[in-house]
C-alpha cells in the first residue's frame, strides 16, 4: 500500500479551563481588535472584561514553531514572515475508546466572512472583514462561497501580537470548546495543523536526504538520530493531556495579585537589573574588589578593563547616559582608497591625486544635500499623513475643506522630485568618478547619527514560567510514514490529508506530551502614572557641564494621568543570561559572584520592557494602530504613516513638550497573559527600585526623573574646519588642514615656542617686566620674516589673532595662560609616546590649536510647540526653542584621557575658556582666563561660562578655537544627547614628522671660538647629549632691514680659561635642540 512520508513537527498548546471559580475569582482583561472603530481599532489599556457562564468552557491557543514567528531577511535587507498552517484539526478525547469519547473541529485559519459594519466613515471602499472559522465535525462542511486569505502568517492588521493573544486569534490560532453537556471530566486535546495548498508547505519542494537536511537546519527542526528519509509534507502538533475539568468547582482559587513582585526602573533593563541586584546584595556577599551590581554593570556595557582606571566611574556613567537613546543613521559619505592591486603604486606619487580629492569634495557636498533631502521627504510623508488624519478626523470627508490638504501633498510631490533629481546627480558624479579613477574606489564612510531618548525600562521579577521555558522542554521532529486510507472523521468535510487520521491516533497514544498546568505566560504590561512635568528652564534646570541638574522641588506641578500598554518579552533576559554566562568565563567561570547572578536570575524569573509609548504620549502621538491613509498612499507609499496625533491635540490647552522634563511615579502595574488573565503588581508600600541613572538627588522613593531631552532626533554637529576658511570642513572639502599652529610651553624661558601648522618653529612669546606692568613680547626665531604679531597674523591668521590678543591682555595673562596650560596638562594623560620625557624640566608637550564648527542640528524642523488641529504648520518658524541658548560644555577636567585645555569663541581671542580652573595668585583679577562653567562675570545676565548654541533652522554652525593636546581626543557634552568625541585625524599630528626643534634664550655669555677641525665652533657648557642635538645661533651684523643670522655646533666646556687663540666676547643668541620624540 502507498504511503506518504510526513515530519511532525511539535508546537505547544496551552489550554485554559474556564468554570465556574474562574469566573468568580480570576479577573481578565480580553482585549481584542475593533477594526469596526476606524480611529483606532485597538482598545485603550485598563478596560474591564465581564465574563459570564456564557463563557465557561475550555480555551485553546497553539504556539507556531519559531521558523513560523520569526522574520527572514530577504536579499534587499527587507524582511517578511514565512506562510503558516492554514488548516488545522482539533480532537477532544474523552475517558474511553469509543466513538462518542471523541469530538472534532476543523479550524480555516484563512476564511474570510463580512462583519455587519457601518464601513470607513472616510470611504465608501473599506468595511471591516473577519479571518478564521471553526467547524464541527460532522455537523457543517465547507461553504464554497466563503473566499480565503492569499497567505496567512503570524501577524495581524497593525497588531503583531495577533498570533500570540488568544483573544484576537480565536478561530485561527485558538478556539473555545464550550464542552456542552460535559459537566465535569479528564479530558485531552490533540492540534494538528497542515498546509491546505501543498505548495505552500517549506517541506513541499524537497527532493533528497540532503535538502531534506539542510531545510530542517534553515528552520531550526531537529531529529534525533540519523536522517535516512525525506518528507514533503509537515504536520505541526500539540497536545494538552490530563486537564481536569469540573463545570461546577467546589474550592475557589486564589486570584493573581501577588506581593511577591519586585520591581525596578531604569534607562535599559540591564540598568533596572543592576539596580536590583544591588539592592538585594547582603554585606556578606560584598568580595573583594567591584560589588556584584557593579561588577555585572560594568561587564554588561564592556567596561571591566577600564572601569579600575582613574576616571572609570565617569566613562561607565557616560556609558549608562548613551544607553538611553536609540541611535538613528545620519547618513554617509564616501571616501576613497587605493585597489587592492594599486596599493604599491599608493607609496609613489601619484599626479592624479589632488584632481581625485577635488571630485570626491563635489560629491560629498552633494551627497550631504541629498541626505538632509531624504529626511526632510520622510518627515514631510509623516506630516502629511497627520495633516490627513486631522482633516478627515475633524470633517469627516467633506471635500469642501481639502484645499490645505491638497496643497500639502503637492508640495510634498515636488519635493520629491527635487530628491530624485539630486540622487540622480550624485549618481553620476559617483560613476564619473569610478570611470575617472580605475585605480581607485570609493567606500561609504558613515555621518554622526542622530539620537532619539527612548522609552525607560521595567523590569519585574517573579513571572514563573515563559513561552521559551516550555518550548525548551518539547520533543524532537519526527518522520512517519502513513498508508494512503479512507478518512474515518465523522461528516464529509472535503480537503483533509492522506495520514491526518493515522497521525492523530498516532499522536494520541504517545506519551509525551507534559501534564496539563494552569497556563500562565505574561505577554502584556499595562502601566499608569502619574507624571509631574518640569518646563524646561534655567529656573528649574540647570547644567553642570555634562548633564542637567533638577533645581526646584519635584512633584509640584499639576499632575497628568498616563496609560500604556506594553509587549512584555523575554528578549531583554536573554540577553541577561547569555551576558552572565560569558562573564563567567572571562573570570576563569570561578568566580562566585557570576554563578550568583546566575542563580538570582533563574530564582527571580524576571521579565523586562521599557514603557513604551511614555515619549509619544508627552508630545501627544498616539501610538496605537490606526488606518491607513488610503487616498493619499500613492505619495506616501505606505513607509511613514506610523503614528498619528492623539486627540488632546485638539484642546485649546496643551501639555505638549517639546523637550521633555519632569518626574513620575509608578501608580498601578497589571500583567495580561496569552490567554488575558490578569494580575495586578502591588505597589502599595512596595515601591519600585529606581536607577541612580533615573534617580532624583536626593533621592525620593519610587520618583523617576527625566531629565531634560528634546522629544526629536538631533545631534551635536561636531567637525574640524579650514585653519583658512571656516566654510570649508574635514572630509567634504579639498585640502583642509584645521591646524592653525602649535603652542610649545618654554618653562626655562617662561614663554611659549609658537610653530607652524607644519612645525617649523616661528618665534616665542614670553613676559617682559614684572608685575602689573609686565607685557608680551614676541621674539620671531632667527631667519623668520614676521619681526611683530601683525606680519604673523597675515600669513597664519587665527594664529596671529590668537598672539595678538594674549599681547592685548598683558603679561599677567601670558602668567595666567602658562599656569592653566601646566594645570592642565597634569590631569591629561598623553596617549602613546611622550613628548620628550627627558625634558619636562625645560619644556611642556607640544600643544595644538584647531579650527573646530560646532551646532545643533536636528532631523527636521522643530516639532510645534502645540497642535491647532487644522493649520499643523502654523507656528513652527515662531517656535520658542529656536531662541533657547543651550550651554555646551566643552572639555572635561574630570577625564584624564580629555584632550581640550580650553577655546576661543568664535573670533573673539580677548578671553580663553579654561578647562582647568588655575590657581594663580591674581585668578580673581585675570579677565584673560575664564573658567569653563564658572559664573562669567562678563555676561550680561551672569549665566555660568559655556559655549551656547541655538537649535538652528538653517544648519548655522559656531566656530571655535581649541587648544588641545593632539594624542587625546576632545569631549563635547550637550547634556540632551550624549557626548561626542572627536579625535584629531593622524595626518595633522607634528609628531609625524618625529623631529620638533626648540629654541633657548642664550645670553649674554662670555664665550669664544675654536676651529677644530677646520669647523667653528662656539665654547659652551653644553648640557646632556641625550636630549638631542644642539647649536648656536646668533645675528650677524644687519643689512638694512634684515638680520641674517650664524649658525654654529657647540663644543662642551667647563672650564674657566679658554685655550683659544679668538678673542673672548659677551655674545647673544638662542640656543637650539632638535629633539627627537622618546620611544
């Protein structure tokens, strides 16, 4: 007899006893979809359900395999769900073998039937549709007018929780057996579900052992043992066995509101965890060393190496403080390089070089435009699609008011175009160049990204068991092979596969299917809170150099009620455990502090999700599912219609923020599992944990604080420009160097050695007089042309400024200047080699000037400030952020790998910015040296010293100054996103050159010459050799204007008699090292 190969593949099905004690002592909440309700077919979160004996039976819900619920990435990086099971077979089986012990249903998970409905109150084309019907066995069969869904998966209409929540997928994933006239009793269920069109089925196409294997690898199917047979066909199953049923129960079960939660807030899960586990760490599992909280913080955001550094606190709080955002792209440019095979011809010279960085200068240009383009068209298609929403929402389809809607979506089309028509030319500037340059190729080079806050996290310990724990324990695949038979269901439902009912009994008489437990696997958190907003303020905030300061008394102004619902997973514990066990490892897996993380983990059995929705609500988006703008989703094209705004919008009075601020607390926590049995978190006198990252200072009890952050994506535009031109930036511009030239302290001197952007050394600046009268004096180095700072600042001209205005302010400045610089200098540590090590007595490290643009620049233009309902756009060029000064604080005196020792604003070099506040003895006197968030006596309103920067509409830029040590990297902190860094590129390093020459004041000495062989040579008493090499210069007798200048080798003397036959004069000059960096 011919027989059909088939695997079987095992699911879990869960199944819920509804009777009478149910009812009575276990709440709900059975939320499903209303797409009857076209503003919103989802529910809001903490609605009641009444159940009644109407309702009382057994609930059915089956989980798909995970090849089923996860997403495959396609070949364009897009992604899509595989096509499910769209029949299945559910089997009660009662005590007993005979016929009447069994009861079927056929499931068509894809029938689609009309639901009586008033339509789209927008058009006339859209009514609402129902998926799934189930069917008895024997007392219906098929009708032959109901259509059927192309391809049915895993996710719903707008709602990716469809298959999961019982509720929402009854008759497709889930059914209710109303067991009528089954009052009590054992019962067992068994599911099987199959592919209605074979070649739907992944299995479908297979055609030797080989494939058969490889398949079964790509969908995460396993066997045990050896696979000697392929199948074309696949059975997905389950089974609940020993469920004890008992309409009228006897003993009332206890409702699910346990205190035995605990539960903790922070930026990230791995935040919330940490907190909690450093809250239930007793003294006695203290070891030596990072506690255990620390010790898993630390290893969670991969900072143990560093963390026992000096500054290792501050850089894991940066960390911590970066973790709170999602990063969005801002975009790339190219940069180029040599092929593979031309990579020895990169060493010589090449002629076509500069014509190559002239081209690729035109296309980044062009491709900046394009991508600040791009973002301005999907921010248009998300207006656009809010404009509609209003417009419908508010007239209901009356053409009459769709002018401004039309005039929107043309200027929205032409936009388009403008886009399309720049991508175009950067394409064929790309292609040109390709063409252009065979040698080279060009490769993407990624733009600073934007950041957006995210949503905090909860997390809640004593879930019990998940999803993953039981599909952990279900059996391997199996292949069987059935006979082709006459099937022996009751009725004549037309469409059942060869071996169903083979397979079934099959299934039936296995015994491998767990006891039945009352199911219980949390998928949803509705949260509420109370939110107390903080307008952000000077008065109420205040910024302390890297992140704001809560000035004013939390929890004083009106507070807003906030509802969400959230998708709890186990995603976030995953990632926990999988963390743990390679810390494990990395301690040598002896460490006992790892195994009890591990063993608190698995006793807490927690679950973790950020609130997602808490931002949203407070610039008034709803984030819940809403319909689809189908008369204007040509120009949309359905990739931006996400969110729409929530109805307070409309309200005269709004409680929109822009950048948002404020506390809140926790007021009520309820837990929905698949099935919508509801368990409340108790929160009275059980305070949530709360993050240091999220905490108050003080602390208060259960109080979250946001501190301030703009509700958009933006980012701190942070680029070196031209020394020359500060319209020209690194890497979009040909030959741009933002070196303005190099500061070298000269402690023997008192001064300091002024270079080139090169290196060569120019002259020295230095303190002539004393006390309040003392001056600069320039002195230029021999044979260089620029005898006063004003010949200087022709040919280097921030240079030249920057000397100018230390000569402006005196020489207590130049005292006060050299004092910051030393100060300094001590709290940076130089990375790689240093600078003359040998030498610190004489010289400090060489120290670089940079040309530096800084602003604000945000995805897209200010969101408003409120929404008027019909004119969106109104009041957004009049938005009050616009006139916001928002300090920047530049440098960190805390961090020792920070490079900054301080800045000039703009072109103003009357006062220096200081990193390090010095401590000089005329500190208090110097107008010179301003401390960098200091009270700055010179502003007119007495704000403390920071570089401000206004949230530019037109992409406007400061430009600053910096002085800065090259081999550290410089640090910007925006307080409202995280700090950037900066390093200076390689290439504009003098210490490339591996030589810096200095020079000492020499003189008056009295000295004379020797000819040793045959060379001039001028007696000295010459310090050690090892510092490098040293010679004497001095000006020869002056010709007009100019004084040539004699240089002469030093011969070593310590004696008081020359042995010479010149004569002994008192000469003047300079004394020159040529220092070699020390390895």
């Amino acid at each position: 007899m011919e027989k059909e190969t088939i695997c079987l593949v095992p699911m879990v099905v869960e199944a819920l006893p509804v009777d009478s004690n149910t009812l009575n002592s276990q709440p709900f909440r059975r939320f499903t979809m209303n797409h009857k309700e076209w503003l919103s077919p989802e529910p809001g979160p903490f609605q009641p359900t009444v159940m009644d004996r109407s309702d009382m039976g057994v609930y059915l819900h089956w989980t798909l395999p995970q090849a089923f619920r996860n997403a495959v990435e396609l070949v364009d990086g897009d992604h899509e769900y595989r096509t499910v099971p769209n029949r299945w077979l559910v089997v009660r089986k009662q005590a007993g073998n005979s016929p009447s012990a069994y009861r079927y249903w056929v499931v068509e998970s894809d029938a689609l039937h009309n639901e009586p409905s008033a339509g789209s109150p927008w058009s006339s084309d859209f009514g609402a549709e129902r998926i799934g019907i189930t069917i008895p066995l024997p007392e219906r069969t098929p009708n032959p007018a109901i259509d059927y869904l192309e391809e049915l998966t895993v996710m719903g209409p707008g709602d990716p929780s469809f298959a999961a929540y019982q509720p929402n997928c009854i008759d497709v994933f889930s059914m209710i057996d109303p067991l009528n006239g089954i009052d009590e009793g054992t019962l067992e269920y068994v599911v099987i579900g199959w592919f209605n069109n074979p070649h739907r089925d992944p299995l479908h196409e297979i055609r030797s052992v080989s494939e058969f294997i490889e398949k079964l690898g790509e969908l995460d199917w396993r066997i045990d043992g050896d696979v000697t047979m392929f199948a074309n066909r696949t059975f997905i199953y389950g089974q609940v066995k020993g469920l004890s049923w008992k309409r009228e129960a006897a003993s009332s079960r206890i409702p699910r509101q346990s205190a035995g939660h605990l539960v903790s807030v922070g930026m990230t899960s791995v935040d919330a965890f940490s907190e909690m586990l450093g809250a239930f760490t007793l003294e006695s599992e203290e070891e030596e060393g990072l506690s255990p909280s620390n010790l898993l913080e630390t290893h969670m955001y991969n900072q143990l190496r560093t963390f026992e550094e000096p500054d290792g606190t501050d850089t894991l709080d940066i960390k911590i403080h970066q973790t709170g955002f999602e990063q969005l792209p801002g975009g790339s440019i190219w940069n180029w390089t040599y092929r593979e095979e031309q990579q020895p011809f990169a060493v010589q010279q090449d002629p076509y070089r500069d014509r190559a960085d002239r081209k690729l200068s035109e296309l980044n240009r062009e491709k900046i435009k394009s991508e600040r383009m791009y973002r301005q068209v999907k921010k248009m298609k998300q207006e656009l699609y809010e404009v509609w929403w209003k417009w419908r929402y508010k007239y209901k389809g009356r053409e009459s008011e769709s002018g401004e809607l039309q005039s929107y979506a043309y200027r929205l089309g032409q936009m388009i175009l403008e886009f399309e028509t720049q991508a175009e030319k950067v394409d064929f500037l790309y292609r040109n160049f390709a063409d252009t340059f065979k040698d080279k190729m060009l490769i993407p080079n990624s733009l600073p990204r934007f950041w957006r806050p995210q949503d905090p996290a909860v997390l809640i310990t004593g879930i019990k068991e998940t999803l993953t724990d039981r599909e952990g324990r279900l059996p391997f695949c199996k292949i069987k092979q059935y006979a082709f038979s006459e099937d022996q269901f009751p009725g004549n439902y037309d469409g059942l596969p060869h071996g169903l009912y083979e397979a079934m009994l099959d299934l039936l008489q296995m015994d491998e299917a767990q006891p039945w437990s009352l199911p219980w696997e949390p998928i949803f958190l509705e949260w509420k809170l109370k939110w107390f907003p903080m307008p952000f303020n000077e008065v109420n905030w205040e910024f302390q150099g890297e992140e704001y300061v809560c000035k004013t008394e939390p929890m004083t102004s009106q507070a807003q009620i906030l509802t969400g619902r959230t998708w709890l997973g186990p995603q976030a514990i995953g990632y926990l455990e999988d963390r743990i066990r390679q810390l494990r490892k990395d301690l040598a897996e002896s460490n006992s502090n790892a195994a009890r993380f591990e063993r608190r983990l698995e006793s807490w059995k927690v679950l973790s999700q950020a609130l997602e929705g808490l931002l949203d609500q407070l610039i008034l988006r709803d984030v819940k599912a809403h319909p689809v703008a189908h008369d204007i989703d040509e120009i949309l094209q359905g990739e931006d219609s996400r969110v729409i705004p929530d109805k307070q919008a409309f309200a005269p009075s709004s409680s929109f923020q822009s950048i948002i601020s404020g506390h809140f607390r926790l007021e009520q926590l309820d837990i929905i599992d698949r099935f919508g049995q509801l368990e409340q978190v108790s929160l009275a006198g059980n305070d949530p944990l709360v993050a240091q990252s999220l905490a108050c200072e003080p602390a208060i009890n259960g109080v979250v604080e946001l501190k301030p952050r703009l509700a958009q994506p933006m980012l701190l535009n942070v680029n070196w420009v031209s020394a020359k031109d500060d319209r020209k930036e690194y890497n979009l511009d040909y030959n741009v160097n933002p070196v303005c030239g190099w500061i070298l302290p000269n402690h023997l001197d008192r001064g300091l050695l002024v270079y080139s952007p090169q290196g060569q050394v120019l002259g020295e600046v230095r303190i002539a007089g004393s006390g309040r009268t003392s001056k600069v004096h320039w002195e230029p180095a021999p044979d260089v042309p620029f005898t006063t700072l004003q010949s200087l600042k022709d040919s280097y001209n921030i240079l030249g400024q920057v000397l100018i205005g230390l000569e402006s302010a005196g020489g207590s400045a130049l005292l006060a200047l050299e004092q910051s610089i030393d100060e300094t200098l001590w709290m940076i540590e130089p990375k790689g080699r240093s600078f003359a090590r040998n030498m610190a007595v004489f010289l400090g490290r060489p120290l670089v000037l940079t040309r530096v643009k800084v602003g604000l620049e945000l995805d897209c233009p200010m969101l408003p400030v409120h929404d008027s309902g019909k004119n969106y756009n109104s009041d957004r060029d009049q938005h009050p952020y616009y006139r916001l000064e928002l300090p920047i604080g530049v440098g960190n005196s805390e961090k020792l790998n920070s490079g900054i020792l301080g800045y000039y604003e703009g072109d103003d070099y009357s006062k220096f910015y200081a990193v390090h506040a010095y401590t000089g003895p005329d500190r208090e006197n110097s107008t010179y040296i301003q401390v960098i968030g200091e009270p700055d006596l010179q502003d007119p309103i007495n704000r403390k010293a920071y570089l401000r920067l206004k949230i530019s509409k037109s992409l406007k830029c400061k430009t600053i100054t910096i002085l800065m040590d090259p081999t550290a990297p410089i640090h910007l902190n925006a307080g409202l996103i995280p700090e950037k860094q900066l390093e200076l590129p390689e290439k504009f390093r003098v210490d490339n050159t591996g030589i810096l020459e200095t020079l000492f004041q020499g003189g008056p000495i009295l000295t004379a010459f020797t000819t040793d062989d045959q060379t001039p040579k001028i007696l000295y008493p010459k310090p050690n050799d090892t510092l490098g090499n040293w010679t004497w210069i001095e000006r020869t007798k002056s010709s007009g204007e100019e004084w040539p200048t004699q240089q002469y080798p030093i011969k070593p003397t310590d004696h008081k008699d020359f042995a010479t036959a010149q004569d002994i004069s008192v000469r003047e000059g300079w004394l020159k090292l040529t220092v070699k960096e020390s390895d």
